[in-house]
C-alpha cells in the first residue's frame, strides 16, 4: 500500500506498508518499531509477549496521548503484563492489526 500527502517533516511520515516491512521517511524496516511523532526507534522484540515494563517505561517517557499497538496481520490482546502497566499508569491505549494502526495513525497526524 502506498501513502502520499505532504507533511511537517519534523514528523515520522509513512510512505508505505506490506505485512513484512513499512518505510517511514524514505527508510525502509522490517523488524518492530516505536514510532514518535519525531523519530522512530527498532525493538527487539519480536510479538508482543517479548514487551516488558522497561520498554514502556522508555516508550511513555515523551507522556504520549495515546499508545497503539500493531499486533501484526490480525488484532491480538495485549499480554496482561501489559495491560496492567498501562492501566497503572492510567494511559489511553489500543490494539489492533498493523495495518489499521498505521491508517490510524496517518489520517489522524
């Protein structure tokens, strides 16, 4: 899928998606991504049973107004570990397939 439309360059801009890759500003990736208004940044995590409370930590550092979780071709739930971190932290957040998070996040930018 490609996506088009002129914007700030000081935001991370998808260009386009397939189930095994995204490009953001001209950079193609293919493992899994925290993506801030600014910047992105690769993970090591693989699913999302490898996300652990210090990389949430790490990810709500800029105070985000709401998380979004890919959860690749099909919406998966977030492990319980998860749910409960954000739920102390009493953070707004959604799941959902990669690909509806990715138009999410485009018509809403």
């Amino acid at each position: 899928m490609d996506i088009q439309e002129n914007q700030s360059r000081d935001r991370c801009i998808i260009t386009h998606y397939t189930t095994n890759s995204i490009t953001i500003d001209e950079h193609t990736y293919q493992e899994s991504l925290l993506v801030r208004a600014d910047h992105c940044e690769t993970l090591t995590t693989k699913n999302l049973a490898d996300i652990t409370t210090e990389l949430l930590s790490h990810a709500i550092e800029k105070a985000p107004e709401i998380m979004l979780f890919g959860t690749g071709t099909t919406a998966k739930p977030l492990p319980p570990t998860i749910l409960d971190f954000l739920g102390q932290k009493q953070l707004p957040f959604e799941y959902m397939r990669t690909e509806s998070a990715i138009h999410l996040q485009y018509t809403s930018a």
